[in-house]
C-alpha cells in the first residue's frame, strides 16, 4: 500500500472513533437533560410578579446569591444568562428566565410566571395578553434594505 492510502485510512479511523465518542456522549446529555426538565416540571409553582427589568448579564454581576454561583461550573461562570429583576410581594428578586421565553416577558408589567427555584419556567399576563416587541434590526439588515428599496427591489421578509 502507498503512504497516501494509509494516511487516509489512519484519519478515517479516527473521524469514526471520534463520531462513536460523540454520539454516546450526546446520548448521556440528553438522558442527563431530560432528568433535569423532569425535576423543574416537578417542583415549578406559579407566582404572580412585577417585572422590574431584564438583561442578559454574567452570574457574578447578577445579584444571585453565592451558593448558586458556587455551584456553577467554572465555564459557565463567564456566560452571559437572561436574568430578570422581579418584585413578588415585598421582596425584590434577581430570577434567571428560560432562554425561550426570555423575549416574551415584558418589562414593568405584573404576570403570572412558573418558577422552579429561582429558575422562571413560563409566563403569563394578568391583565390581557402578552405582547411582544419586535426586535430591533441590525445595521447590516438595515442598510440592505434601504439598497433594496433604492434599487426597486421588494425587501425581503
């Protein structure tokens, strides 16, 4: 056999190994994930609250308290998360919010959120329904549809 074909089959071999590794390390997240939904699902109580504010924030800069951010891996410390600033009766909370419903809690509104800890699971208004707030275009989708529109062109949607 040349080198070539060797070398080849030498870097299939290790494209398939790496694949079997990554497929049974994905199965163990996703098992580990599904146990972790369970307990939220479990322990979630709906809870009327203001919203103050939202912001996606480090955990340090939060406001969480220490055994949270102690029991939080080393990596994740530095990710930014969707923390939500609510008052639910007299006290004043920093909540970390789902990342799917993150854009639909409104901003100094009273609601109705499923919170699991200080984790906030899903939310619904009191007063009628929540409306959420188109998001803001960025520049380059800005500029590209003031060129569509100069040229005649119908803009993209």
């Amino acid at each position: 056999m040349s080198t070539v074909t060797i070398v080849l089959l030498v870097i299939l071999a290790i494209l398939i190994v790496a694949l079997v590794v990554l497929y049974f390390l994905g199965r163990k997240a996703q098992k580990r994930q599904e146990e972790q939904q369970a307990q939220i699902e479990a322990a979630k109580q709906t809870v009327s609250m203001l919203i103050i504010d939202k912001k996606r924030m480090k955990l340090k800069e939060a406001g969480l308290p220490q055994i949270v951010i102690d029991q939080t891996p080393k990596l994740m410390r530095g990710s930014k998360l969707p923390i939500v600033k609510a008052k639910v009766g007299p006290q004043v909370l920093s909540l970390v919010c789902d990342e799917k419903i993150f854009d639909q809690v409104p901003v100094k509104r009273e609601v109705k959120a499923q919170v699991s800890g200080i984790y906030i699971v899903g939310i619904k208004g009191i007063r009628g329904n929540i409306q959420v707030e188109p998001k803001k275009k960025g520049f380059f989708k800005q500029a590209l549809e003031k060129a569509q529109e100069k040229a005649g062109a119908k803009p993209i949607k």
